[in-house]
C-alpha cells in the first residue's frame, strides 16, 4: 500500500497527519511525503550559513526518516501557489500518474492559508476519480467537520518528536496546537478523556463511493452525535471583605 501527502510546506504533514502516517507505516504502507513548495517564505530568524530552503529541506528529512519516508518536492515558490494553478495541477497530474498512490492526504479546501486551499483543490482535480483523496484537520480545527478519526495515542510521542525536527520554525507553538486539537478530536469521537484522535474526511466519489478499507489500524467512523466537552462553570462572585 501507498500512502502519500501533498502538503504545501515542510512540515505540514507533521502538524496536521503525522500521527496517521506512523499508524500507516505501522500497517507496512509506502509513506511518500510530497512538499510543494520549499518553505523558503517562513518568519523565522534566517541562518547565515544556509537559504532557509536547505535548512528547511534538511529537517524534514530528518521527520520523514522517522517513517522511513521519501519526500517528492515539487520546487513551487513558498506563498505564491495561487497564480500558479495550472503548472501544479500539471504537476500534481504527472506525480499521481508515475507513484499511483492507494490514498492520497491533502489540506482541507476551506484551510486558512491560501496555498494550503490552492493545493487542496489541484489535488483534487488531479486526482479525479482515480485516487481517493482524505482531507486532513484544519489548525485548531476551525471549521472542519471529519468522518473518521485516527486513534494516534501509540503514536503522540512520536508525531512531536518530528514536529521538533523543524527547529528553524520554532515549532513549540506547534506542538502545543497539534497535542490541544488531538485531545479536543478525541474527547469528541469517544467521550473519554485522555483518548488522541487525528480527524480525516473523506467525501465520497462516483468512483470511491467508501474507503473505509484505505484508512489505518485504529480509525473509527464519527459517531452520530459528537461529545463536546461541557462550558467550565462561570467562577462565583468574590466576596467583599466588608459583607456581613
């Protein structure tokens, strides 16, 4: 089995599916982590020593070594995926037809940034109705309804281990978003505390009309009615230290 994400940036995959990829390349699958662009338009503070392409380049081989993963980079220029649709689609088109992945995990269509929804849409397109596509959560999960749900407790550990291999992106702010959106998505799958859930959809094709079978060992079907953690109780009013 093939499993490849298309992601617009390094590190991408990290934050948003790498608890998926580790429970898929437990399963035996090809993970095939594919970068659209470089992430050479990141914030961060630049080395003098290197473009932040190589830096950036360097550490997510380091995250996709810990799949055993190989990275396909399309070499599209950081921030500027949307005048640039048709060459991606091209490309995205060639690079599906010569890997033939089994699944293919993309960046939801609604997504906050603008090459991450570009992306989104030519994977889409490219992939047709000849490969099945899941989306993956949003950050922080805003305005992301998923289907399924990926148990990644076996492999929280891990998924941070990698998202700290982006060490030029100072990838705390991460860590921090991606563990807080796992609890959140498995208190709503489960109603229990303590359960880490990475949330995928999937919106059937003529062609893939059910995947059930394509997603990994731990994958649940979001449950008719989702739990939702209750509202905190508002504090009482502190007492004056004049009341009688």
């Amino acid at each position: 089995m093939k499993v490849m994400f298309v992601g617009a940036h390094p590190d991408d995959a990290e934050i948003y599916a790498f608890g998926t990829m580790f429970a898929y390349a437990e399963r035996g699958a090809e993970i095939v982590l594919v970068l659209a662009t470089a992430g050479e338009g990141g914030l961060t503070a630049r080395s003098k020593h290197q473009p932040l392409a190589q830096t950036r380049r360097a550490e997510a081989e380091q995250a996709a070594a810990m799949l055993l993963a190989r990275i396909v980079a399309l070499g599209l220029p950081d921030g500027a995926l949307p005048p640039l649709r048709m060459p991606l689609l091209r490309r995205l088109i060639e690079l599906f037809a010569d890997e033939k992945p089994d699944v293919i995990l993309t960046h939801c269509p609604n997504d906050y940034h603008p090459d991450h929804r570009v992306l989104s849409g030519a994977v889409a397109l490219a992939a047709a109705d000849h490969f099945p596509v899941f989306f993956v959560d949003n950050m922080k999960g805003r305005n992301f309804k998923p289907t399924h749900y990926v148990n990644i407790k076996d492999y929280q550990a891990q998924k941070m281990l990698a998202l700290r291999q982006h060490q030029s992106q100072k990838p705390r702010r991460y860590v921090l978003a991606a563990t807080a959106l796992a609890e959140e998505r498995g208190f709503e799958a489960t109603g229990k505390q303590g359960a880490l859930m990475e949330g995928l959809r999937f919106d059937p094709t003529p062609a893939f009309k059910t995947a059930d079978q394509l997603f990994p060992r731990g994958t649940i079907s979001a449950p008719p009615v989702l739990y939702h953690r209750p509202d905190p109780a508002p504090e009482s009013a502190p007492i004056s230290a004049c009341a009688t």
